[in-house]
C-alpha cells in the first residue's frame, strides 16, 4: 500500500510539473509526442530497473554472506549464472509491477496517450534493458564481494546514467559534444526505444538502432560481467573471505 501511494504522488507531482512546463518544451519532444508528462513519466518507471540491477545483485550477494548461506550455495551443483540471476528474480518481478502501476495511474488518471502503443516492441526492449542493466549489477555485485564495501562503479554508473541517459529529459537538451556520451550508455537507447514504442507505436524497423545498440551491450556484457563474478568468487575462495563482509 505504501508503494502505491508512493507511485500516485510521484504522478501526481509529474502531472503538475508538465501543466507548469506547457508548451515550452514541445520543440524537444516532438519525436515522443509532445507531452512532457508522457516522457517523463516512463522515463521515471523504466529506469527504476537500472536502480534494480545496481544495487539488488550486490545486495543479495552481501545478505549471502553475512548469513553464512553463499558459501553453501555455491558448493551444490548449482551453476553461477542461476545463483546469479535468481538472487534478485522476485525484485525484478516487483519493479515489474511498480511498472504497470504507473503505466495505468499515467493513462487513466491522467490522460497518458498510449492507444497506439507497440507492445510487442516494448516487451522486447524491457527484456534487452533488463539485459544490459542486470550487466552491471554483476559488475558491482563482484566488487562487492572482494572489496566487501560499496563500490565506487555504482556511484558513478548511475549518476551518468540518470544525467546523460534521458530519463528527465531529452537527450537533445544536452550540449553536443556531451550527447555523444550519452550514447556509450544503454539506458539512452532504452528510454528512448521504450518511449517511440509505447507513444509512437514504432514498428521493429524504426526501432532497429536502439535494439541493435541494446543486443550489443547485452552480448558483450552479460557473458563479461557473469566471467568477472566468477573470477571475484575465485579470489574470494582463495583469501577464505567468502563469508565475510
């Protein structure tokens, strides 16, 4: 209950942010449409799964740990990878959840226009976002299990993410030079994909870019991140600190 109210205030305040933004920023939206509220409001939803991936991984890696039930895990026949991705299974079905929330608060309450909504698209480029953040999340669950600490990956990966990636607005506001950053990020093909599906209804070939620049990230990253956690859990075997945090 708490989390849906959560969800209706944020609404609420995109709501009224859009009405006191009016037309000043069409000129930037036109490619989603032109409502502010719209594209702010599934940017807020969607990147919740990048604040997921990062710290949910690493979370579950460090509670492992402390309890004593890691080490007991990992010496079953149970594959690294499964240990891995079913550590957060049940947040990533959560936020899924959260998701739909504010997709229904945003079209029935509040007029969101997503009648011509390419779902078959979306679907697609949620399944290669959760991908390419989760990617990370391995990344900084590996850190966190030698260094036993926060690491500084997180901090920074998601600070550029959140300020080059276009989920408060668009990436076109950006100083040029500074949006060809933004573009080494998989968040900003993310939103911007999740965003022409849901509001233009592109079909898979207007899409193509952004899903061609998503399977990439999620081809090299995945297998490296799952490589670079089990090489972490290797180091941590040697120095006999793999139940210590």
């Amino acid at each position: 209950m708490t989390q849906f109210v959560g969800i209706l205030f944020s609404t609420v305040v995109y709501y009224f942010i859009s009405k006191l933004i009016g037309e000043a920023a069409t000129p930037y939206l036109k490619p989603y449409g032109g409502d502010y509220f719209s594209f702010v409001l599934i940017g807020t939803a969607f990147s919740s799964y990048l604040s997921l991936s990062l710290s949910s991984f690493s979370a579950s890696i460090s509670n492992a740990q402390m309890m004593g039930t890691l080490e007991a895990l990992l010496v079953t026949q149970t594959e690294i990878p499964t240990i891995v991705l079913s550590s957060s299974l049940y947040s990533f079905i959560l936020t899924s959840f959260r998701v739909i929330i504010y997709i229904i608060l945003g079209a029935f309450l509040f007029g969101m226009k997503i009648g011509n909504a390419n779902y078959p698209m979306a679907l697609l480029i949620l399944i290669l976002t959760i991908i390419s953040f989760s990617s990370m999340g391995i990344m900084s669950a590996s850190l966190v299990m030698v260094l036993k600490r926060g690491d500084p990956f997180t901090w920074v990966f998601s600070n550029l993410s959140w300020f080059l990636g276009g989920v408060y607005y668009p990436v076109s506001v950006l100083p040029e030079w500074v949006q060809k950053f933004s573009y080494l990020l998989p968040i900003t093909y993310a939103m911007e994909g999740m965003r022409l599906a849901l509001l233009k209804g592109y079909s898979f070939n207007e899409l193509s870019l952004n899903i061609l620049a998503l399977v990439i990230f999620s081809i090299v990253m995945l297998p490296l991140s799952v490589a670079v956690f089990i090489l972490a859990v290797k180091k941590a075997k040697r120095d006999g600190s793999l139940t210590h945090y």
